[in-house]
C-alpha cells in the first residue's frame, strides 16, 4: 500500500483508474443481478391492467416491453447516479485525502434531522448529480433549505450536475436551484463544464477515464 502513496503520482493515478474500473464492474454487476431478479418476478404479476394499454391502444406486446423497460429504467438510473457520484468523489479524494461525507445539522428545521454533503473539501460542500430532472416544485423548497443550512454551517454550496435535463419544466427547477446557488454565494456547475471542473480542480480526467471503460465494452461486446 505505502507504494501507491509514496512514488512520483503516477502510480496513484494508475492505482485510482483501476479502481473506478472496478468499480464500473461492481455497479455492472449490482444491475445485472437486480433488473435478472425483477423480471423473474415480473413472470407472476397481475396483468389486468393490460386491458386499459389496450383502450389506449397498446398490445400486450408493446404494454409487456413499456412495465419491463419501466422497471429497469428505475435501477438503470439510480446504479448511474451512485456510480457517477462514486466516481466523482474518489477523485476528489485523490487531490485531496480529508475529502469525504459530511452530515450537518438542520437548524432550520425538525425534519430532516440533517442534511448530507456528498463531498466535503475544506469549505466546499459539494452536492453531486449525474443528472436531475425532477420537475417538482417541492423540490426547489427542500433544497433551498438545504443550501442554506449548509451556508449556515460555513461553508460554500457547489452543485455539480453532469447531464442538464431536456425537457421545459425540469429545465426551469434547474434554474431556479441554480438562482438558489448563487444567491449564497455558492456555485452551479453543470454539463461540459462539470467534467471540465473535476479535470481542472482534481487533475483527473474523470470523463476520459469514463470514456475509454466505454469503449472497451463496447468492443468485448462486439460493437
């Protein structure tokens, strides 16, 4: 172990994308097995509701395939966005060793008790997305709360968000929470400019490293 820390840097950054790739694997897997044991039990649901699919004009083909591709569009998106996050605190923590989570105290509030910061680095409290498209309005409440509490503790909100949502009202909570940032005096970074911020304050090219374990799974599969 005092290898990975004691050479010239090199080695250590070898040593972190071995082991984001093996943490690509280890997510890979947790899917697999998860979406593997939902759609065994998906073989004995109830699928009466299969009769109003077909008043909107859906077979039972295409209602099948939309309830199976629901189910795993769910795991799909929660496995990206804690590998995502994973991923981007390893690098931090490669820059900088004390990073780590964070809970605080609500102190404008009974509930939640506290509030979690996915990455403390000194006073930067960073909350992570892979993406957000929520376009609930309660959510702009809840997490103008949770910026505040943050800056009430001292230290400066940063919210990295790496894929921007499409459509029009997800689009305008964006905005809002990104209002919300910046009227603490925090920080709001997000598409390009969110790999650009974990290459350019962590010295990882976290997005190439992504990149390039795509590829060689596309090329295992045959693609």
């Amino acid at each position: 172990m005092a290898e990975k820390f004691n050479m010239n840097g090199v080695i250590f950054l070898q040593n972190l994308i071995q082991t984001i790739e093996e943490l690509a694997v280890k997510y890979a897997e947790a899917l697999n097995a998860k979406t593997v044991e939902r759609v065994e039990e998906m073989q004995g649901d109830d699928n009466s509701h299969y009769l109003i699919y077909q008043v909107l004009g859906i077979t039972d083909q295409e209602g099948n395939l939309i309830d199976l591709y629901q189910n795993k569009g769910r795991f799909l998106y929660k496995y990206a966005g804690s590998f995502l996050e994973e991923a981007a605190i390893l690098c931090f923590q490669y820059k900088f060793p004390q990073a780590k989570k964070e809970k605080v105290e609500n102190t404008l509030g009974s509930r939640p008790r506290t509030f979690e910061i996915d990455c403390l680095v000194e006073n930067n409290a960073y909350e992570i997305k892979w993406r957000d498209a929520t376009t609930d309005g309660d959510h702009i409440t809840k997490e103008h709360t949770r910026v505040k509490v943050i800056q009430g503790h001292g230290y400066k909100p940063i919210r990295i968000m790496f894929y921007y949502p499409n459509r029009g009202q997800a689009i305008k909570i964006q905005k809002t929470l990104e209002t919300l940032y910046l009227g603490v005096n925090g920080e709001y970074i997000y598409g390009d400019a969110a790999w650009e911020y974990i290459k350019s304050t962590t010295d990882v090219d976290l997005k190439q490293i992504l990149t390039n374990i795509a590829e060689k799974k596309q090329k295992e599969r045959g693609l």
